[in-house]
C-alpha cells in the first residue's frame, strides 16, 4: 500500500465512522450494534451499567472489529481492527469521552446524574484503528438475534380491525 492508499484509507475509517448512527463491534463473541461518537481519532462508546451491552472480550489492551455500515444504503462499508483502551473514570481522556458522548445520548434516564451513573456503574470504551479493509467478505455474515429482554410486538387486540375499519368508512 501506498502512503496515498493509506490516507485515503484513514479517511474512509473515519468519515464512514462518523456519519453512521451504528457500528458493529466484535470482542471475543459475536458483534454487536453500538451506538457511539467519533473523537479524537477514534470511536468511543458507553456500555453495560444500565446502557447498550458490550460485546465479550471488549476489554482494555484486546483488540475488536469494527464494522461500519453505510448511512444512506444500510450496507457494509470497511471493516477495521481496532485497539481497546478504557480510560479511567474522571480522568482527563474520560471526561473529554464523556462531554462528547452526552451530547448525543437520546432519553438518558438521568439526564442531571448522567455522568456520576457512568462512572460508578458502565465503561466508557475508546476503539482506535489500527488496521483496515475495504474488501467485502464472499458471504452474508448473516446471523440470528442475541438473545434481550426487548420483545417483539404483540397480537393485535381482537377489536383494533374494527375500529381500523370504522376509521376508513367515514373518510
């Protein structure tokens, strides 16, 4: 690879990586959707505690794989390695993570306590790349859901066709 191969690379990582609400980390498990943000050259995440769960193995010093899809299409973009660092909480890099991560947190429970409820109870998680690829694998990569407290929906109740009806007759 050229050094111009490289650059452009890096660009990708990281434009790709900023505009797209979700990525998909792999630890030692199976990859997991997480929201996150882009700072300083790297994706950081909050996780566990009452937040989004972390895949198994995403640990300080491991390595993950990032996926990261296409904010417009849905479909996968590059593929990198990254480097797993957790910052110590209150420390200087931990607040910074934090102060970005905030702002884009929706329906934080505690909004007020929000920053003291990471630091006691989740993991802030800062993914640096290291390597990458844009190459698409031969196969979907397909798999079933994790298993989550989330249900699906319910059966309609037995008079919501009705009403639906009686809705579009008056119109």
């Amino acid at each position: 690879m050229t050094t111009a191969d490289v650059s452009l690379a890096r660009a990708l990582v990281e434009e790709a990586t900023k505009k797209s609400g979700l990525i998909w980390v792999r630890g030692t498990g199976p990859a997991r959707a997480l929201w996150h943000v882009w700072h300083e050259g790297a994706a950081v995440l909050v996780g566990d505690g009452g937040e989004q769960p972390l895949p198994a193995g995403v640990e300080a010093g491991a390595a993950a794989e990032v996926t990261v899809r296409s904010k417009d299409k849905g479909g996968r973009l590059v593929t990198w390695t990254a480097a797993v660092t957790v910052p110590e909480p209150h420390s200087e890099e931990w607040e910074a993570a934090v102060g970005e991560l905030k702002g884009k947190r929706l329906n934080a429970p505690d909004a007020e306590g929000l920053t003291e409820r990471w630091a006691r109870e989740s993991r802030i998680v800062r993914l640096t790349p290291t390597a990458w690829s844009t190459d698409l694998p031969d196969t979907s990569q397909a798999a079933p859901p994790l298993p989550s407290g989330a249900t699906t929906r319910r059966a309609a109740p037995a008079a919501l066709p009705r009403l639906l009806l009686k809705r579009r007759g008056r119109r």
